[in-house]
C-alpha cells in the first residue's frame, strides 16, 4: 500500500491517463451545466472509486477534486488511512445495513443511501452517543422497476418527514440510480422523476428549501443527468477505466 511517503507504483502513464480523463469529464460536466443554463460551479463530480486501489484515487485528488464515493463500507475503511493526508469528503453511495453504521460514521461525512426509517434512526442515535451529525440524501427508486434500494417515489414525503426529527442528520437532497444500461430516451424519466419530487417536495414544505441537491448520473450519462438538473454526478469508469472484480 502506497503511503504518502513512498513512491507510486502506477506508470507516468497510468497517471497521465486518469489526469486526463479526469479533465475531460470536467470539461463535459462544465459545458453540459452551462447548455442548460446553470454554472459549472453548480455541478460536482463525485469519483466513483468502488474496487480502485487508493494509489489511483490519490492521483485524482492530487489533480484537485475532492469528493469521493464508494460503495462498501469495507472499501471505505480500507483506503481511508492511505488517503488521509488528502483529507477527501467521503460518501457512502452503496446500500448500508445498520449492522455496518458505527463504521460508516467513522470515515464518511455523506450517506447518500438513506432509504428507510429504521435506518435512519439508527444512524442518528449513533450519532447521539458520539455527539456527531452528518449529511444525508435520501435514496429514491425512479427506475420503475422492482429494485431492492432506494424508496418508491409516492413514499419519499412520508419518509422525508420523519427524519426531518432526527436531529443530528442534515438533508441535502435526493439521489437516485436510474435504469441501469438502457437509452438516453429510456433514462432520462428516471431523472427528471428526482427533479419533479424534489420540486414538489420543497414546494409544499415537506422538505427543507436547502435540501435541493440532485445526485444522479453515472458514466454513460452524466450529461443527460446534468440537463435534467443533477446537482453532482457520481463518475467511476470514464475516469478510472473498467472496473476489476476480483
Ligand atoms: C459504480 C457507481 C457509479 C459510477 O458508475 P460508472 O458507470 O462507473 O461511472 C455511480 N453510482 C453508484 C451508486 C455506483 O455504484
């Protein structure tokens, strides 16, 4: 494990192909902001890095990005130390059972999976005993298929509204997954389904007017996501290149 005294072991190569690619994705997220009429100030890219060693997540934070989300708690310990130096704003953005939360709590400052009341609670009391808050986005299922994650729509409001007593979890929003590999045309109602709710729910006052960021948009379309109002697309392969399972 590299720390931050050793050299890399990934080739000038492999550095210059992340820098790049980080650079480009930068460059698309900015323009599609701006075509949509907003700032490339308004938009964050957030790196996926699920299954990516920490010596690559350090050349993207050593290139100035900031935020990081992964999907396994494991992965989050894992590379936490190695990284600590860097100091990045870490999210969780894969499912949490609440067996796993001291953990969490531990390395993230983000859980943008948040789906039900018991988890919910359980994360706040947590964060009773370590006198603690954190910032959250409640997960939605807009893919209109049977998902396990992520709550469905027409119960979002219901949920926003509890949590709304848990005092020591600051909503920031909603965040959702979308259909997984399909069209342009067959994704886009998946996002534009997260700005409606979001709207709507800020409208009414059943969710706090700041709550009002989007995270949606993955690789294959973060631009679509972008012109649909995402606030901070969730980037892994276009910037890290295809993911390794071991
Ligand atoms: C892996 C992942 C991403 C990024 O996917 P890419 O297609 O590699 O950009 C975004 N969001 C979540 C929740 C993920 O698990």
């Amino acid at each position: 494990m590299s720390t931050p005294d050793s050299p890399s072991p990934l080739s000038t190569d492999d550095i210059a192909a992340i820098t790049g690619n980080l650079d480009e994705v930068a460059d698309r997220a900015r323009a599609a902001a701006e075509s949509s009429g907003r700032s490339g100030d308004d938009v964050r890219v957030l790196l996926a890095t699920k299954t990516q060693p920490a010596e690559k997540i350090r050349v993207a934070l050593e290139h100035g990005f900031t935020l990081i989300g992964e999907n396994k708690v494991q992965e989050i310990t894992g590379k936490a130390e190695a990284l600590a130096d860097l100091n990045p704003e870490t999210h969780l953005i894969g499912p949490l059972q609440k067996n796993k939360v001291n953990h969490t709590l531990r390395h993230a400052q983000c859980i943008q999976s948040v789906d039900n009341l018991p988890l919910a609670e359980k994360i706040n009391n947590r964060l009773d005993v370590l006198d603690e808050t954190i910032d959250f986005f409640i997960q939605v299922n807009t893919s209109r298929e049977d998902s396990k994650f992520g709550i469905a729509p027409e119960d979002a409001e219901e949920l926003i509204t509890a949590t709304r007593e848990l005092g020591r979890m600051r909503l920031r929003g909603l965040m959702t997954i979308g259909l997984p590999g399909s069209t342009p045309e067959e994704i886009r109602p998946s996002y534009s389904d997260l700005r409606e709710l979001s709207e709507r729910l800020r409208d009414s006052g059943a969710m706090p007017a700041e709550a009002a960021e989007l995270s949606m948009g993955m690789s294959g379309d973060f631009e679509l996501a972008i012109s649909e109002g995402a606030t901070m697309v969730r980037v892994g392969s276009s910037i890290f290149g295809a993911r390794e399972y071991s």
